[in-house]
C-alpha cells in the first residue's frame, strides 16, 4: 500500500524573518511534501509569491487569488480542508491578535478558521514587541486552543539592531516540528509528563587531552527530545560533548563523564515519568588521570583500566513503580539476544536494539533502524527511518505499553 503524500500549508505573515520561509519550504518538498504557500498583503514587501512559487512548484496565494472568483469551491475552504498540518511563519504581532480573537480579513485568516489542521506558530518581532503585555496576553489566550502548537522565539541579534527575544525559530526546528505533526497528527498524549533522556557519548580521559570514548553523536538523544516536547512533555535532556543546538524548551545538562551523567540522572530521576538512557556510556575508564599532558614518550604501554558506573542499573534500583525506565543496545551481529538479556537483567521496561554494523543506521547516521522489546514479550522491528520518526515511534511503543 502506497503512503500518501503529506501536504503541508504555510502561512507567511510580514516580517524580515520571512526570508527563513524558503528554506523551510525547498526543504520540506525535498523530502517529498507537497506545500502550499500563502503570504499576506505585507508578507510580500519582503519576500515574493514567484521565490515561494519556484520553490513549492505550487502557485503561491495572496489575497488577489482571494477575491477573484476563479475557483468551484472558495480558495480557503479549499486550502484549509486540504493540509494535514498548517505553519505560520513568522507570526507577526497583528496577525496574532487577529487568530486570539477568531477574526477573518485576509485568504490566511479565514483559511485557519476553515481548517482543522493541527497550526505551528512561530512568532517573530522586535524585543518590545513580542514583550507587550497585549501581544503576551494574546500569545496564551490562543494557545489556550490545543490545536496551535506553538514555537518559542529565540534570543539574539534582531534586524533592528536590538540583542533580546523575537527571534524566529530557525528552519530546522520548524521543519522538525512539521515532521513530528505529520507522525502524530497534532496529538499531545505526553502533556504533563517528565521525560528523561540521555544522550551522546561520555569520555573517560586519560589526560587533558586523551580520552576513552566511542563515535556517539547524541542524534538518537536529541530527537528524542524534540519528539516528547513535540508531543507536550517537558524534558529534562543530559548529554555527553555535543555540538548541535537544542530545541528551544528543553532542559540541556551538558556533562562529560560517565559519574558525572550519572549524577545528573539520579538528581533529575525523582521527578520523571520517562526515563530513556539512549546515551553510549563508556565502559571503562583509566584507573590513573595525569593533569599534565603526557609526553608520547611518557605513555604506558599497557593501560591500566577500571570499571565506571553502571547508570542504567543504579537507575532501575531507585526507579518507582509508576516510572518507566527505556535502555538502548547497539549491538553488531545478532541484535535481540543480548537486548533480551540487558532487559531482564537491569530490570527495565522497554529496550531499543539497534544494529551498529549496517549502512545507514546507528552512530553517527541520520537514520535508525530498530527492534523494541519490553517485559511484557512485545517484540516489533521498525525498518530504516529518520531518528526524528523512530523517537515518535518508541513513544508510541511506550505509550501502547
């Protein structure tokens, strides 16, 4: 059976951060989403429907394809029964106001009330206007309306010059919310849940400069944690030395070590209804650490090692019974063996096996692929997809439990 398209509506108010809009846009189409744009009347001083046209291979709508009768059925019923998810970006202060209050003037409006498509907001305005208290009343009077999901601005640099709040999300996070709407239809079956997660690979070092690590590069961690916030969680997310950004609303502990991810998680445990330890923890550390850079003469040649925390295990023995506790096993070879034999013997709820020693899966890739196994017997293999797509499917996998 043939999959069908996912179709994607964006909505493109009046703001500098409009330009952001094509990459959203060329990128979305590329992973084969089929997208409509619209842009209001002042949208188009800053960006033009013919870039958005080119990019959607689409005609892009404004408010002349509004008022003119060329179509059977009005352009926003049309549209607004059309999208599976519907994106405003940027959000603008006046456009805003107008969907807190159920008004209808323009093609965008009016196709937002003609749809019940699951909305992503992604605001975007200077400092003091985004911290208007009309614009911030506004801001939580719509989102009391479980259909917008809304996207945190950022802090930085504005295109007035101003360093503060108002900045709009950048493409990828947008892009990932889209992906996980379209996973899970505008669901929030995680509101008033906290989900632990751990993520990327500890080091253990030697000296300064010398370390005992593995290639982990935190990707599975991290969308796991766009997907429970996606989903309305809040997330606690631990992670070893990484060099991508976070999604605004998670709770990002950088730690090094293996004791020192430890110490983290068990600070954080008490409160959590979710704990997944996707992070590749070391095994073994050096039994001796100079704090000078050691010499290559100076090396030994045997190196003496002990063993570090067993996190996964400290964490089952002081988890509660309403708690759920989710462990990873990359493995080569035969996969389900040893995750079977991790389950049982560090007591946990669930295990993701992953196959480290096939192409396009594992660290580092973008993709995954996966058996889940719980305590209950359940055994279900999900074939190679993006790791944003097997984070949805491992809390659809818990939430089943």
């Amino acid at each position: 059976m043939v999959e069908a398209t996912k179709r994607v509506l964006i909505g493109v108010g009046g703001g500098i951060a409009a330009y952001k809009v094509c990459e959203v846009v060329s990128t979305l189409f590329k992973a084969g989403v089929e997208v409509r744009v619209i842009l209001t009347r002042s949208a188009q001083e800053f960006i033009t429907p013919l870039t958005l046209a080119t990019l959607s291979r689409h005609p892009a709508y404004t408010d002349e394809h509004f008022w003119q009768p060329t179509h059977s059925r009005p352009l926003h019923i049309d549209l607004g029964e059309w999208a599976d998810v519907f994106v405003i970006a940027p959000l603008t202060a006046n456009t805003l106001a107008k969907l807190a209050y159920g008004m209808a003037d323009n093609l965008l409006t009016n196709t937002v009330l003609a749809s019940k498509s699951p909305v992503i907001l992604a605001p975007a305005m200077n400092t003091d206007m985004w911290e208007q208290v009309a614009v911030q009343r506004n801001w939580q009077h719509l989102l009391l309306d479980s259909r917008y999901h809304a996207m945190n601005t950022a802090s930085g640099l504005l295109a007035c010059d101003r360093v503060g709040a108002g900045r709009m999300a950048e493409p990828p996070e947008i892009i990932a919310y889209v992906q996980s709407l379209l996973h899970t239809a505008g669901k929030r079956d995680l509101v008033g849940k906290q989900v632990l997660i751990s993520a990327g690979g500890t080091r253990e070092y030697l000296d300064p400069v010398r370390f005992i690590g593995n290639p982990s590069t935190g990707k599975m961690g991290l969308a796991l944690a766009r997907a429970a916030l996606h989903r309305g969680a809040s997330v606690t997310l631990v992670h070893g030395p990484a060099s991508w950004d976070f999604p605004l609303g998670v709770q990002a502990i950088p730690v090094v070590s293996a004791a020192q991810m430890q110490s983290s998680m068990l600070k954080f445990l008490p409160n959590a209804d979710m704990i997944v330890m996707s992070a590749a923890v070391a095994d073994v550390k050096p039994r001796e650490y100079s704090q000078q850079k050691l010499a290559k003469r100076s090396l030994p040649e045997s190196l003496a090692l002990e063993q570090v925390p067993d996190i996964v295990a400290e964490l089952a023995r002081c988890k509660q019974p309403h708690q759920q506790l989710i462990g990873f096993a990359a493995q080569t070879g035969d996969i389900v063996k040893p995750a079977l034999e991790k389950l049982h013997n560090k007591n946990l709820d669930a295990i993701i096996a992953n196959p480290i020693d096939e192409a396009d899966s594992g660290f580092g890739s973008d993709n995954n692929k996966a058996i889940f196994l719980d305590k209950q017997g359940r055994q279900i293999a999900i074939q190679p997809c993006s790791k944003l797509e097997m984070a949805h499917h491992i809390f659809d996998f818990l939430l089943n439990t």
